[in-house]
C-alpha cells in the first residue's frame, strides 16, 4: 500500500490525512483508501494536538464490540512470554490475573526447561479449569492470537491436557481483545498493540522491561548471569500486561453499544459453530 500511495505522489501522514475524499489510488480499492485515510487523520490529529482520540466503527455482526461476552467474576486475564532462542522455542512463562473480591491478583506459573514447561503448561490448565468449574460463564482474555496458537502448540507438543484445551476451544472460552478492538475502533496511536492501547485507560508504565522484546533480552541474560532480579522484572512486566488486559477489557466494555446482544459461546457440543449470539 505504501508504494501505491507513492506512485500517487502521496508519501507523508499529512499528505494521505489531508487528501480528499473523492481521490483515488490506482490499483487501490477506495475502501482500502478510506480506511487509511481516515487513520492517517487521527494520527495527524495526535501529532498536531498531543490528544488522544478513536473513533468507533459501525457495528456489525458477530465483530468487533459484539465480541464481547457479559463480564463475569471469575473472568481470568492471561498472558504469556516466551523464548524464540531456545531450541523449539520455550514458554517460560504462564501469567493470570483473576479478581477477588474486586481486586486484581496475580498468578505465574514459570519454566526453564522443556519438561518444566510441561509442569508449568499444565499448572497454567488445571487453574484456569478449576476457575472456570466455579464460574461457568467466566472467560478467558487475551490480546493477539499468541495464546491460543502457544497452547494448541503445547497440548501437542506435550501430549497432555488435549481434553481442557478442546474444551477452552470448542466452547469459545478464550476471547481475543485484539479482534475486538481492530474491528470495532480506530484510534490515533499508530500501532494497535496493548501498549499503545494503554494512553487510553492505563498510567504509564515504570517498569524495567517495557516490551515483549525486551523480556527476551532479560530472559536471556538471566540465562548467563542467574540474576534473580532479571526474573522478578520479567514477572512485573508480565504482571503489567494482565492487569492492561483487565482495564482494556474494562475499557471496551465503557465503549460497548447498549443495543448490542453479548456474545454468547456455543456449548461444546455444538458442532457447527464456535460462537453464537445471544
């Protein structure tokens, strides 16, 4: 898109921002070119005023804020790290916020080899089952498709937990935030990822890991030098990202239309669908 836009002589923010509605980009579908566009404008608009601003896009089935299932107290927030520099890659880190008596609590379960990522993929199930035994309409959050490739991977890799998985699968328990915000907003950050999202409803982190690269990086040295301290500043910055997908989940819910029917999962025994509305 972006050699598109420059054959066309557009090649800065403020040029594709300020461009007329009723221009068009050869080889560019005009939808394609109003999307970006209108992007390329609440971008501008932050540069220009240092304000945030999104724009809610039009409804529609099955996407976006129709995602959203009704809140429940025993909806868990997870999140994990991993490793891409060990052999097979290696998921040393299984993070979960619940709430409890309205208060965010954190839960880590942790692996440093692949047998403990075994133990620590299974710890990481029987909690999040055990929650979802006592509060059956409760759900799983996450943001981007990672958890829910990392686990299908882990179940076969390890042979173990296929039934909890299929169940979490087949019965729509994990929701992915990302769809729901990709689909229902845009906003004037320019990258969609849970850190830009965060100017929105969060306070500026403090920590000393500020990204998913950078836990690599810590993770890494702590594999040279044990310093417990890399660890515990991984296991904060982890903790940041569940707490983030709590209040991006409550954020969304501020911002979800009233008319709209929450977003009901099939029962696993449903076999064609993974979800329904309400």
């Amino acid at each position: 898109q972006i050699h598109r836009l420059q054959e066309a002589g557009i090649t800065t923010l403020a040029a594709l921002a300020k461009l007329p509605e009723s221009a068009t980009v050869p080889h560019m579908h005009p939808d394609t070119l109003d999307r970006l566009r209108q992007q390329a404008r609440l971008q501008l608009f932050k540069r220009e005023t240092g304000t945030d601003r999104y724009e809610r896009l039009p409804d529609a089935p099955q996407r976006g804020f129709a995602r959203l299932p009704k809140p429940d107290p025993g909806d868990l927030f997870f999140d994990m790290e991993g490793d891409p520099y060990e052999a097979g890659g290696l998921e040393y880190l299984f993070g979960v916020g619940v709430l409890e008596r309205g208060k965010f609590k954190f839960h880590d379960f942790w692996a440093h080899s692949r047998s403990e990522e075994r133990q620590a993929f299974e710890a990481f199930i029987d909690f999040a089952m055990a929650g979802l035994k006592r509060y059956p309409k409760a759900h799983i959050y996450h943001y981007a498709a990672y958890e829910e490739t990392a686990l299908k991977r882990l179940m076969s890799v390890h042979g173990t937990r296929e039934a909890e998985v299929d169940h979490l699968l087949r019965s729509g328990k994990l929701v992915d935030l990302y769809k729901v915000v990709r689909e229902g907003l845009r906003v004037s950050e320019p990258r969609y990822s849970i850190k830009n999202l965060e100017t929105f409803y969060a306070e500026k982190r403090a920590g000393e890991v500020k990204s998913a690269g950078a836990s690599i990086v810590w993770y890494e040295r702590w594999r040279e030098t044990g310093d417990r301290q890399l660890l515990d500043d991984i296991r904060s910055y982890n903790e940041d990202d569940c707490r983030s997908t709590w209040q991006l989940r409550d954020w969304l819910l501020s911002l979800r239309p009233e008319h709209l029917a929450w977003w009901v999962p099939a029962t696993p025994d449903d076999s064609t669908d993974t979800h329904k509305p309400w």
